[in-house]
C-alpha cells in the first residue's frame, strides 16, 4: 500500500479492477461475491448497463455548469425524488455528511426566520452515526471519533435509542429538531420499530419540533420500499441521502417539505460541486432503475429468501452466528465470535461483508442480486461458519482440558 496515502483506514489487502453484477474481480481474476456493495452505495451491483450507458453518453457531453446556471438534468432528480416521497423540495450535495449538515442549516433556520433563533438544538440517539465533519461528529456522539478535534460543535443533545421517556425530557424550548436513523447502519443495524417512530412522529408535533430522518443507508431501496419511512407510515419534515443515490457516483441529497425550508433563500445554503451534470445522470439512470414496476416486489422476495437463509445458517452453527437482524438488503449477521474474524472467514470464502458496531457483519448485497448468486453466498457463508465451529469448538475443548 502506498505510502503517499494518509493512514485513515485499516484497509484489507485486496484490490478490484473490475466488477460486474454482484462480484468484484482482482487483477489476477480472483472473483469476490461483494456483499458489502462498497458499504451500501453499488445499489444497482458494479456496471449496471443502463447506469454505464448514461453515464458514458453524458461524460462526451457536458459534465459540470455549477449552480450559477439551470441543469434541466437536477430538476428532473428533483422533481421525480419529490414525486415519490413525502417532500416538496430537493437539495443536492455530495455526501452523506454534507446533507445532514444541510438538514440541521435548515432546520434551525426555519426556526430563526420564525423569529425563534433560541430553537437550534437537534436531539440524537446513542448508537447513532451521521457523519465526520465537525458537527456531524457532535451529532454522533462517538467518544472514539470526538477524541482530539477540540471543543465539540455546540447544539446537539443525546438520549438512548428507543426510549421515549428520555426523548420527551430531553426537549426544552431550545430544541428545534429530532434527527435519527431508521434503522442504524453503522450502529450495527439496530432498528427503531414502527411504533416507537410513529410515537417520535407524534412527540415532534405535539413540541413543534422537526423530524430530520436520515435515510443516507436505508434509503434509496435498501429495506426493500424507496424510502425506509414508508414501512412506518409517517412522513419526516427532512430528509437525508447518499449512499445508494448515485449507485456509486458521488451524490448526497436533502428532500424536505415547503414548510421545513421555508427558512431558506438565495444564499443561505450552497455547494460548488452538489447537483452537477454527472452525479444527476447518475442519480436519475439508479431510479430508472428502481422505479421500474414490480423492482421492489423482487427486492423483498430475495431479500426475505436470503434472510431465511441466513437464519438457518444461525440455527446449525449457534456457536458462530447469535443473531440475524435488519430489513430487506440491509442486514447483519451478529457474531459470537469477533466480527472482524468473521468477516475475515466469509472473506477467505470469497464474500465480502462490512463490520458494524455491536459485534455485527452487515451484508448488503445490491438490490438487483439473482437469487442463484444469493444462494452461492450462503454456500460460501456456510464453509466459512464451519471452519468457526470447529474452531470455535477446538477452543472450548482447549479450555476445558
Ligand atoms: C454513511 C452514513 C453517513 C455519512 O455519509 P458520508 O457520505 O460518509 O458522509 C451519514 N449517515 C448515515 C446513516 C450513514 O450511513
């Protein structure tokens, strides 16, 4: 690995210089069946045709005006995201990070333009996990991220994650906002239930307060519905995307309603790259894609077929697996063993999957996997989990002796 690169990431020693649907070949055409969909972003598997071919005629046209002039191409993004979701307007940036920064700018603007400016405050959850820029690192409230960046950005307020007695006496006249996941991803895929969110729901309109959901990994089809907030039944005020938006193109957006950004002007909110030419093209060829009749349908039936799978594998090697858990195409394999050795045994099979928190491996196949090639990574997650039962078996017997 090269010694020019910062060393920000404990990065495994496999290079790809291809891939094609679900799987990622090296160089010396080592084939990986890629779970991890370059941590939910490849929504739409590597070289989708349709994304290959938008993408290569827009690159001979035009690939960047900036905002200072109209792209026929954001509006239509816009306009179909606002279509198919509960919002009226759509705000384009480049990152997951970058659209929960533009969520609480908006949300503590529209307060501020209410002649409010003392709601600013966003609560969040423990377990959460929003971004690295600065406020978003206060936002998320990990200890092992804040350590060493200076004071931490001021305005957010922490309560544990599906307890609502905590929400409710955490609220004070300065809040303006509740911002949380769906399902938290990075947090090890632990979900809020349906009821605790429609309660959030009801708890923001009974304070006046903002419900910011941020859906960068649970959007965008990963459970199985466009939106994750759909399985609910209630709607945010804003909210937020990245991962699966560009199927693998740089793209981040910030979906709201008219009231929630009503604080909003010429000016007050901006980026240099955000929307462009590319990112759109990409943007509009993933939902071609997505909002295809009966695309959904076929995300949740191999999805649940490879859930099953998945729980029969927890079933026969107990001494491996604790627990399967999450919705649709985002799901996580809680490990009795350490997850970054599970990870590294499905690995050595040739799978590759993304650890979370809370001991947890999270596979996140893309949403148009055929269900032959699900069926291979459940033969390859099996040798890997019968090499950990011996192991893991070998050791108890070692103990014991
Ligand atoms: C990945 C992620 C982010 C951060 O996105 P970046 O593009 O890495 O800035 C924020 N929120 C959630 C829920 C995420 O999964």
């Amino acid at each position: 690995m090269s010694e020019a690169l910062m060393s920000t990431y404990a990065r495994t020693n496999l290079a790809f210089e291809r891939g094609e649907g679900p799987y990622l070949y090296t160089a010396d055409g080592r084939r990986y069946l890629d779970f991890g969909s370059g941590i939910a972003v490849t929504a739409l598997g590597h070289s989708h045709p349709h994304l290959v071919k938008a993408i290569q005629e827009q690159a001979a046209k035009l690939w960047h005006v900036s905002n200072l002039f109209q792209i026929p191409e954001q509006e239509k993004l816009a306009q179909r995201l606002v279509e198919h979701s509960f919002a009226d307007k759509a705000f384009f940036c480049n990152s997951g990070a970058e659209a929960n920064e533009g969520a609480v700018k908006i949300a503590r603007k529209y307060f501020s333009a209410k002649g409010q400016p003392e709601k600013y405050r966003v609560i969040t959850f423990d377990g959460a996990f929003h971004g690295r820029t600065l406020a978003m690192l206060a936002a998320t409230n990990n200890k092992k991220y804040l350590e060493g960046f200076g004071p931490v950005v001021e305005g957010f307020d922490h309560v544990p994650l599906n307890d609502l007695k905590a929400l409710k006496a955490a609220i004070t006249p300065e809040t303006a906002a509740v911002m949380i996941e769906p399902i938290q991803g990075e947090g090890g895929i632990r979900a809020v239930p349906t009821e605790t969110l429609r309660a959030i729901r009801q708890i923001c309109d009974e304070h006046k307060l903002l419900l910011i959901l941020d859906e960068v990994q649970t959007g965008m089809g990963r459970t199985g519905k466009l939106f994750a907030y759909e399985w609910a039944g209630i709607t945010p005020d804003i909210m937020t995307l990245a991962k699966g938006l560009g199927g693998g193109f740089p793209v981040g957006a910030i979906l709201t309603t008219d009231e929630a950004c009503s604080g909003i002007k010429p000016g007050t909110h901006g980026t240099t790259f955000g929307g462009n030419v590319m990112a759109m093209t990409a943007g509009n060829a993933v939902l071609d894609v997505m909002l295809e009749p009966g695309f959904f349908d076929g995300v949740q039936k191999r999805s649940s077929y490879f859930r099953q799978q998945l729980a029969m594998l927890a079933d026969r090697y107990p001494e491996v697996i604790e627990e399967v858990r999450g919705q649709g195409f985002l799901l996580a394999v809680k490990s009795k063993c350490v997850n970054s050795d599970f990870q590294a045994a499905i690995r050595d099979e040739h799978v590759l999957g993304v650890t979370a928190s809370d001991n947890t491996v999270r596979l996140l196949p893309p949403l148009t996997i055929p269900e032959k090639d699900l069926a291979e990574g459940i033969q390859r997650i099996e040798a890997a989990c019968q090499k950990l039962q011996a192991k893991a078996q070998k050791d108890a017997a070692g103990e014991a002796a």
